[in-house]
C-alpha cells in the first residue's frame, strides 16, 4: 500500500507579496525607464541581426547554461555557457537575450513558463537569441521584437502538425509515403510525401496532402530508408502518429537550417491529453487523497484517490487512478510525496494540479515525448464548450457576461494595479504590467472588478478589495467587466448575482489562460 495524503489547505504559511510593484522593464512603455531617452539620430538606427542556435543533447546531459532574469536589465538572459558544451558549441554566448524557444516568442513570457518550455523540449531545443548589447540598444530605440522574431521566419509560414491517425475498418489508415523527387534511389534514406485516401482516416485526422512526412511513431524519417518505413508501417497496427509539414514551410525550416520538432507542433486528433485542474478550497479542503503507488512494472507515481462527493476535485474534473505531474507549474517527478503535500498545502485556498492518466504517459513515453508537451486547461476547455453552446442566445438578448480571471503570482507579483473614483464604491484595473500573469489572464486597463475570489467586492472601497486579494495567496480569481458592457448591465437593473452565480454551482470558477 503506498502513502496516502488527504488533500487539505492552508493558509497559515502563505507569503504576501505586493500587489503593485513598480514596472520597471518595459522599454516600449517607458516605465521607470531612463533607456527611453536618446539622442542618436534616426539615421543611427540598425536593425539587430538575431542568431538561430539549436542543441542537441545526449540522454542524461544537461544543455550547459543557466537563463536568468536580473534586477536593472531586460529580457531572458543567457548565462554561464559551458566552454564545450552543448550550448558553447550551438553559438549560444554568456549575455545573449532569449526571443524564441521552438519557434515561440517569449521575450515578453514570465520566467517560469520559458524555463518550463526549455524543460519539456526533450533532446532538442531550438533558441533565436540576440547579442546583449544589440538588445539593450534596440530596447532603448523602442524596437519591437515581436516584429524582429517574426522577420527571421517567411512570411505565411506554418508550424509542422503531429496527428494521430486511428485505421478505419473500410479504407485503412487511408495514407501512403512516396520518396520526395530528388531521392528516390531505392535503399536512399530521405524525405517522404503524402498520398491520402479522400475523406480517409488520415485527412480526418489533419494530415493535407501534399505534406511531407518529418517523424513516425518517434522515429524521424530521415534516418529511414522507404522499404524500413514501409516495414514501420505494416507494423504499427490500428494506430500511428506522425509530425507532417506543408513543403513549402519544410522549404523556409531548410533555409534558416532549422530543425521541424515535435515542441513547435500544432496537435491533431491526440487520443491522450494532460489536464490541469484548477481547485478551490472547500471546508473540508480539496477533497481528494494523494498516494504513492507502485505499478506492477516497478513504475512509482503520485496517484489521485477517492475523490469525495460534491468535492471542489470532484467539481474540477479530477478521475480516480490519474497520475500527478505538476503542482502548481512545478513538476513533481523529482520531488519526494512529503514534498508535494507541501507544495499543495502552501498554496492556500487555491492549487492546480496537472494530470494524466496511466495509459496517456504510456502513450507519450512510447513517442519519446513529454506527457506535458499538449497539456489542456481543464476548466478553459468546459467554458469555452459552454460558450460556444450558449452563443446564439448571447448574439440574440446582447448580453455581455462578466469574464473570469485566473492569476498565479509571479515575478511581478499579480502584475497590476487597482484604483477608485474618490469617495465611490467600485474598483477599476488602473495599469497592467507589460509580462505579467494579469496580462496573460486577459485583465485590461478599465476593467471594472466585480468578484475577487467568489465575494462580490462592487459596493467594497479599494482598500478593502486590496486586502481580499491579498488574502487569496498566491492565487487570485477575478471577475471582471469592461467599464461600458458594466455601466450598460447596470442601466438595465440586471442583477450582477444572476449572471455570476448561476454557473458558479456547476463549475465553481473559469479559469483564463496564464
């Protein structure tokens, strides 16, 4: 019988931190920023040249370097590069600013979410990089660097799709491979195009035609002759997975010698999927227990038990036998069970937990893939079911539903400020945080806060929705409307409960991306 915790919360331990830190890395902005002031002509303007790196790494190798944030300087920063180690020999070099990881932009991500990134790239990562001091000088000229990122790729260039494709009783797998001209000596190993059979198996599950064939069931294609795919083939059974791209978006990955991975994939037609569930506290805390079980393979994981009843886990979607991944954003593989029940129970009245079930990690383990690479908000996916269900009606009565914020506590604390009409009821977003989580949760400048963490705060001063938030923790869970859909409800006299509280029963909260 493994340990077994019985998922409570706490607040006892939980660490306040201001919920308006000074902004003082936004050089477009200009806040606290004294870069912002030049006296160089326009003339002296140049356009920075970003360098590709691409690493590769051995099983149990570490890439050699440390990504940093640091107090006085901007962006994602590169340092203690290995001399003769996987980064040094990429390019990589110690002050270098992190733009792109696997063709996503992450100049303007929180740390975290690019550490995270850099962590489920498996063997090989992909990094667009600008030297310090063309970015320290290009931040002073207000240079965007989303434009500069996006200028590296052609235009109209599409990421690769990975696609799971399930035999059809009738048609098959309904795909086939032909060498792409050019390599087409029999025994050459090379590039491989599609063939589809119309309305097939493979078309429904996202392949075109006309794709070329990148990676089968984790084994890249290049290294394979077509007689040894076609083996893999007749061997795969009912299912395969396959990374394919359009060939012209294989053309432009060629020419900036870019490698087409698995990390930069849109998924098609995935039978398995991480979910992050999102909890709230009850009385009788979470819930759920938590225990360490051993598989009959010898595999030890961190299985969720015994979901009770009406519980905040039941309500979150949490399924009895599914494995834990992440608390919190933080993976858990590395951590001891003592560990974990700690992280769960500083987190206050608010967790969220990744998981999967035993047959997904199978499924991502067999591809050589983190189970985390596609993961799924849980609660996201249900509103946006709900809302897409709802929305004839919503374009009929032109109601405007309040939105749902979910923020975790990040570098920049919530990463937004609050304000008041002196002498008023009712607080408004008065500034976001260029990079933070209130950012990324979708709060705009002017939003009216109607809800923080479940209690209506619309009659409340300032100084009293301050103190809420920061009872919440590390967690915060907004309700918030745009100042003309607000004053619009109120002049209708509809009743803000009705429209808050109705699904709150079902669903408890919506969660927004972080």
């Amino acid at each position: 019988m493994g340990k077994r915790h019985n998922m409570r919360s706490s607040t006892d331990l939980v660490e306040i931190i201001g919920l308006t830190e000074k902004c003082t890395f936004n050089p477009k902005e200009g806040i606290d920023n004294p870069m912002m002031v030049t006296t160089e002509d326009a003339d002296s303007v140049s356009t920075p040249s970003p360098r590709l790196c691409v690493l590769k790494r051995e099983e149990g190798e570490s890439y050699g370097f440390h990504l940093r944030v640091e107090r006085g300087r901007e962006g994602h920063i590169i340092r203690n590069v290995v001399s003769g180690g996987v980064a040094g020999c990429s390019g990589l070099q110690d002050g270098d600013r992190l733009l792109e990881v696997n063709n996503c932009y992450v100049d303007d991500v929180p740390h975290p979410e690019v550490a995270r990134k850099i962590k489920l790239s498996g063997h090989q990562l992909c990094l667009l990089v600008l030297d310090g001091e063309e970015y320290e000088k290009a931040a002073s000229q207000g240079q965007d660097f989303r434009d500069l990122a996006r200028a590296h790729m052609a235009e109209g260039c599409k990421p690769p799709r990975i696609c799971h494709i399930t035999r059809d009783p009738v048609s098959g797998l309904g795909i086939n491979f032909t060498p792409v001209e050019g390599n087409a000596t029999p025994g050459e190993k090379g590039r491989f195009s599609v063939s589809l059979v119309t309305g097939g198996a493979a078309e429904r599950s996202g392949v075109c035609k006309g794709d070329h064939l990148v990676w089968m069931n984790g084994a890249t294609v290049s290294d394979l002759t077509h007689s040894a795919l076609s083996r893999m083939m007749k061997k795969c059974g009912d299912h395969i997975t396959i990374l394919v791209i359009d060939s012209e978006s294989e053309k432009n990955y060629m020419r900036q010698r870019m490698p087409i991975l698995p990390t930069m994939a849109v998924p098609h037609n995935l039978p398995h999927r991480a979910r992050t569930l999102h909890l709230v506290s009850g009385p009788e805390g979470y819930g759920f227990l938590l225990r360490l079980e051993k598989a009959p393979s010898g595999r030890t994981s961190h299985v969720l038990r015994e979901m009770h009843s009406g519980s905040p886990a039941e309500r979150a979607g949490m399924q009895d036998g599914e494995l834990l991944l992440e608390v919190n954003g933080e993976l858990v593989e590395s951590l001891m069970h003592e560990e974990i029940v700690d992280r769960v129970r500083l987190s206050g009245q608010q967790v969220s937990l990744t998981t999967i079930t035993l047959r997904g990690l199978e499924f991502y383990t067999q591809l050589g893939l983190s189970p985390l690479l596609f993961c799924e908000d849980a609660e996201r996916e249900k509103e946006s079911s709900i809302s897409a269900e709802q929305s004839p009606q919503k374009e009929m009565d032109g109601s405007c539903k309040p939105r749902h914020c979910y923020l975790q506590k990040g570098p920049l604390g919530f990463g937004f400020n609050l304000d008041c009409v002196p002498e008023s009821p009712g607080t408004f977003v008065s500034q976001v945080a260029f990079g933070g989580t209130g950012l990324s949760a979708g709060l705009l400048v002017g939003d009216v806060v109607m809800e923080v963490n479940g209690q209506n705060v619309e009659e409340k001063s300032l100084e009293d929705v301050i103190m809420l938030v920061k009872k919440g923790g590390n967690f915060l869970n907004l309700v918030v409307m745009e100042k003309a859909d607000y004053n619009q409800l109120k002049q209708t006299d509809t009743p803000t409960k009705d429209i808050t509280d109705s699904k709150q029963e079902e669903d408890n909260y919506e969660i927004s991306s972080l």
